[in-house]
C-alpha cells in the first residue's frame, strides 16, 4: 500500500536491471509478471533456485544460453490452423531452441559436487518433470541445412531429382542465351559489346528494332527512342519454361516436406509449450541471480516469522549509483523482530532517515519477490503479508 508502492520504492527499476539480463521474451513477460509472494514455501523454493544459479555465474561454469528462442506464435499457429505448416526459418528456430532445452536438462543433473550430490539440486528438481525431444531435434536436423536454414536436397528422393534438374536447366538457360549471342553476332544482328540484360524477369539481349523479325524470340520491351527492343531467344524462353516448371516443383515438395514435420510435432504441442516455459523460467532465474551478483546479493537466513535482523544492508539502487562516480553506500544495521517491534529513526536533515526507510521496504520486497538481497551472510530474514509506506 499504496498502489504505486513499488514504484515509490524502486522496484520498477529493479525489474528493468532484471529485464536487461534476459535472453528472450519468454523471460522478460516473466519478470514483468514478478510479484509480491506471502507463501513461505513458494519464497523458499524461488529463493533456492535464485541462489543455486547465483553459485553458477560466481562459478563461471559454462552453462548453455545460446538459442533461448520464443517459439510460441509458431506452436500458436499449428495449434490453431490444422491446415497450417512452419516455415523452414520457424522449423530452424524450434530445432536450436528444443536443442538449448535439452542442454539444460542435461546440464543440472550432471553438476555433482565431491560427494556425488546433486549440485544445484532446487534447478535440478525443475529440469526433471521437462521432456525434451531428440526425435524431433534429429527430424528436423535430416531435413534442414544448418548454415543455410533451407530444406536440404535429399530431403526427399523427388526434392533430390528436382534439384538435380533445376541446376541442368538453369545451365541449359545460360549455354542457350550464349548460343542465341553468338548466332547473333555472326549474323551481324548483335555488336560485340552487346550485354544480357533482365526485363520482367527475363534474360533478354538488345537489338536494333529493324532487325527484331530476324531473331527467332519474344519482344519484352523497348528502348525510349524506340530504336532498340529486347528480345527473349527462343531457345531460351523454352528453357526458362522449363526452368520455372521444376520451381514451382520444388516449392510443392517443400511445402510437402514442411507439412509433414508439422504434422509430427502437432501431437507433442501441449508438451512443447511446457518446455518453453522451463526456458522461460530458466531465463528469468538466470536474470535474477545476474542482478543479484551485481548487487552482491544473497539468500540469507530465511525464516517463516515476521523478523528483519540484518546486518550490514545495503540499498542496492543507491549503491549502482555511487559505484558509478567511485563511492559506495553505507551499510545499515537494522533489527526489528517479536522483542523489539519499533524502531525509531531520528538525525539531521540530509542525513539518510528516508533512505533507512526505503532500503527496510525494498529489501524486504525484493526477497519476498523470490530475489537475493545485499545482507551480511549471517542476517536473519522473515516474511511479512503487508507492507505500507
């Protein structure tokens, strides 16, 4: 209380640090939706899960972040449309994501420590309820070319042929059009220095418009005096016939391909969607334990009683502030529990009394946001169902 109490606070501006630390929307809408939680078991867990990947990032290791990609128009759409298909861009960007989702879930139960325990057993709890999808990984990787994002040529056994004629009739275009040049110039038709040009998408040469009947072909255009005309061979009209035959072939057997690996991840979507949002939560972890190291953020004693006993806080928005300019905030002792319930502040004007106040409220706001805080390790933290400025 008030309703704008977390931007009296600060917290909007936390939650823009923490936005920034995101590596796709799936995280940012979670962090947007971060909020206020008086459920000591839910604040215990987020808590756990913030402090284990904390340990993570102090740690350097080599977590998997590439390709954390917001799928879920692609998914929306299939679910919606039966007679839709992906796109080979969207099938690419499932495959790296699907991929990334995997490497997690592989990662966190693979983290021991000496003793042969689970690492990060809060992370690792999340990753065990989440399937991952080789088959579809391996599909997709059969028919996609990594590098070009495009549907490889033996894809298919058709795509294969198609393509194999496709390049035959794209060089018979070309040794054509060089054919019709020559044939051209020995006729006395066509200067030496004549040159190919394209009207309309044709490969067309210039020749004089009185000699426009002697070259077997189509006019496409004409010049502005109307004394030169651009003609299409004959021979090369057919093979661009042709040419335009097999690419409107290949574009069905695409579409055919395409359609078919939709429709083998069609049954999977309810899973899928699930999946991503373990990324997104994923993410939005990540972020948090990135501003918590940042801020030098803990998870300290944490305890389901009404209790702020803390040693050495720190506002950590102050603090960002003054590393900027070579300073740091001063820490604050503060101790309010079920023995001493008030606390008086008093001093000088200017001499940090609101500033006390503001880091009690955002303190204890961030931890019961699931977020580290700036304490000394030994300070003993609680939960409050209220907060009023």
């Amino acid at each position: 209380y008030p309703n704008n109490f977390e931007q009296r606070i600060g917290i909007d501006t936390v939650r823009q640090y923490i936005i920034e630390k995101c590596l796709c929307s799936l995280g940012e809408e979670k962090v947007t939706n971060m909020s206020f939680s008086t459920d000591f078991a839910t604040l215990e867990k987020w808590l756990e899960q913030t402090g284990e990947f904390a340990q993570i990032i102090r740690n350097k290791e080599d977590f998997p972040t590439d390709n954390f990609l917001d799928v879920r128009d692609s998914l929306h759409k299939i679910k919606n449309d039966v007679t839709a298909w992906l796109s080979e861009e969207e099938i690419s960007n499932l495959m790296n994501s699907l991929q990334a989702i995997n490497n997690i879930v592989n990662y966190l139960p693979a983290a021991k420590t000496d003793k042969g325990e689970f690492k990060y057993p809060a992370l690792t709890i999340m990753a065990d309820s989440i399937k991952i999808f080789p088959v579809i990984i391996d599909k997709a990787n059969s028919i996609l070319d990594k590098s070009s994002h495009q549907v490889k040529d033996n894809a298919s056994r058709q795509l294969a042929d198609i393509r194999r004629n496709k390049m035959e009739a794209t060089k018979a275009v070309s040794r054509n059009m060089q054919n019709a040049i020559r044939d051209a110039q020995k006729a006395g038709l066509l200067g030496k220095d004549a040159s190919i040009s394209l009207r309309d998408g044709h490969m067309v040469i210039p020749v004089d418009a009185a000699n426009k009947r002697k070259i077997k072909g189509r006019v496409h255009d004409g010049s502005g005096s109307g004394k030169t005309v651009f003609i299409e061979p004959e021979a090369v009209a057919e093979a661009n016939n042709r040419l335009r035959e097999l690419e409107a072939d290949e574009r069905r057997e695409v579409v055919k391909i395409l359609i078919e690996f939709t429709d083998l991840i069609r049954p999977h979507l309810s899973d899928l969607s699930h999946s991503y949002n373990f990324m997104g939560d994923i993410d939005f972890i990540r972020a948090k334990a990135l501003f918590g190291v940042r801020i030098n953020g803990i998870k300290p004693i944490f305890e389901n009683k009404q209790q702020v006993e803390w040693a050495q806080a720190i506002h950590p928005l102050l603090n960002i502030q003054l590393f900027q300019q070579g300073k740091q905030a001063h820490p604050l002792d503060i101790v309010l529990n079920e023995k001493n319930r008030l606390l008086i502040v008093s001093g000088a004007n200017a001499g940090g009394k609101s500033l006390c106040l503001k880091t009690v409220a955002l303190l204890q706001y961030m931890l019961q946001c699931g977020l580290l805080i700036p304490v000394h390790e030994n300070s003993r933290t609680g939960i409050f169902d209220h907060i009023f400025v």
